[in-house]
C-alpha cells in the first residue's frame, strides 16, 4: 500500500476514533480555560491538547481494537470475510456465492473450494480454506488506486472496531466529562459569571457522546460495516486475471 494510502487509513481509522474518546477531556479544557481566557484562546488550547492527548492515545486505540477484535468475531459467528464465502451464510445469493467460488479455485493455487456437503462435514477444513482465499484477496487488493472501495470499507471498519475497542474507557471519560462541565457551569451561574454558557454547552455535548457510545456505538454497528468490507474484497476477485502459471495479478 502506498504512503499516501497509509497516512489516510491512519488518519480515519486511528486519529479520528482517538479524537473523539477524548472529547470530553478537550471541553473539559475548554470550559475551564473559557474562564480564563477570550473564547479564541481558550478554543485554541483545548486543540493544542486534543493533538497531544490524540497522539498519545493514537496506539492505545489500535491496540485495543485488534484485541477484541476476536470477541466480535466470536459473536459474529466467525470473521465476516471467511462467513461470506460459507454455503451456509446468506449474506450473498447462492448464484453469486458460487461464482466467488469459481474464481477463487481458479486463482489462488493448489486450492479446492468444499462442496456444501464438505463444509457440513468439517466446516473447520472449510473455514481453513476460505481463510486462506481472504488473505490471498487483501494481498493483491492492497492498491487503494485499483480498489479504491476496499480500501475505503477497510478504512470504515477500521474505524469502527477501533472506536469500540475503546469504548469502556470512553464512557468513563464521558461520565467525568459531562458531570465536571455540568457543575462548572452550575457554579458559574450562581456566581454571575457569563462564562457558564461555554461550560454548559461543553456539558450538553459530553452527555450526547454518553448517549452515543451507550446506545449507538455497538457490536452490530461495527459488522454493518465489516460485512461491506468483506463483500468488497471478495467481490475483488472479479478483476483479478487468471494466469496458466495460476498466478493473478
């Protein structure tokens, strides 16, 4: 994949969930420095912050996405790029299914495709082999200008996962958020001070993060695009050229 390719998925799937789990703490910042300092200024050190804090928490948030990557596997009934390619999964019609099939025995090489009697008989041989035909897929598919839609399902899941996988954290940081901005503005209010507006504001946002990462941030949201990526990268092998050597290119 080239550079340009690699800083934009480390952008979108890694910096941008990073940016929002610590929201909170950035309008936190804000509420206090807004006390302090003309709107402006106090706007500007809460960015000042959000860059530090982001870049420090940019590894956190893929780590933590790749290890629990595998609970949502589980729940899921198995990686989606392996279940797509499943007799036994209805994500894709049975016609298109088996012409994935066709074309995978034909490009990668020394692969059989199970029969549905033969995934019902060791759906583990099976899986092993689906498997297998993912990996050969995102590796003649890791071109972002030749597939350009599989990059992009990549980089949007990799969003997601990486945004659930931090999700205990961000409703702890939340939770401190909203109540920390809440008070300042309820103490600065009775004090008369004008300022208790921004606090307010910065409280009210906080709680909708709350809402979001309770009720909208879930397993489900996350597969609603892991399923796309996987119907991309499979759907990939249609433009790929089968050679007599039984390479592809």
């Amino acid at each position: 994949m080239d550079m340009k390719a690699l800083d934009a998925y480390s952008l979108k799937a890694r910096y941008y969930p990073t940016v929002i789990v610590i929201a909170p703490l950035c309008l936190m910042i804000l509420s206090v420095a807004s006390g302090k300092w003309d709107l402006l200024k106090s706007v500007g050190v809460a960015a000042v912050s959000t860059l530090g804090l982001s870049y420090v928490m940019d590894q956190v948030g893929r780590d933590r996405g790749k290890r629990r990557e595998a609970s949502l596997f589980q729940v899921w009934g198995g990686k989606p790029t392996t279940r797509i390619l499943r007799h036994r999964d209805s994500f894709l019609n049975r016609i298109t299914r088996e012409r994935y099939h066709s074309k995978l025995a034909r490009l990668v090489e020394e692969i059989k495709m199970p029969t549905a009697k033969q995934e019902a008989e060791d759906p583990d041989a099976a899986d092993s082999i689906y498997d297998s035909c993912a990996a050969f897929l995102r590796a003649q598919t890791r071109n972002a200008k030749e597939f350009p839609l599989v990059f992009q399902e990549n980089t949007n899941y990799g969003f997601r996962r990486n945004l659930w996988g931090m999700k205990p954290a961000a409703i702890v940081i939340s939770v401190i958020g909203a109540l920390a901005c809440s008070a300042l503005a309820i103490w600065r209010f009775l004090a008369n001070n004008e300022e208790w507006l921004v606090a307010a504001i910065c409280g009210v946002v906080c709680i909708v993060l709350l809402v979001l990462w309770v009720c909208r941030f879930t397993p489900s949201w996350v597969k609603t695009t892991a399923d796309e990526y996987a119907r991309q990268l499979i759907s990939a092998c249609d433009s790929l050229k089968v050679h007599e050597q039984g390479s592809a290119k």
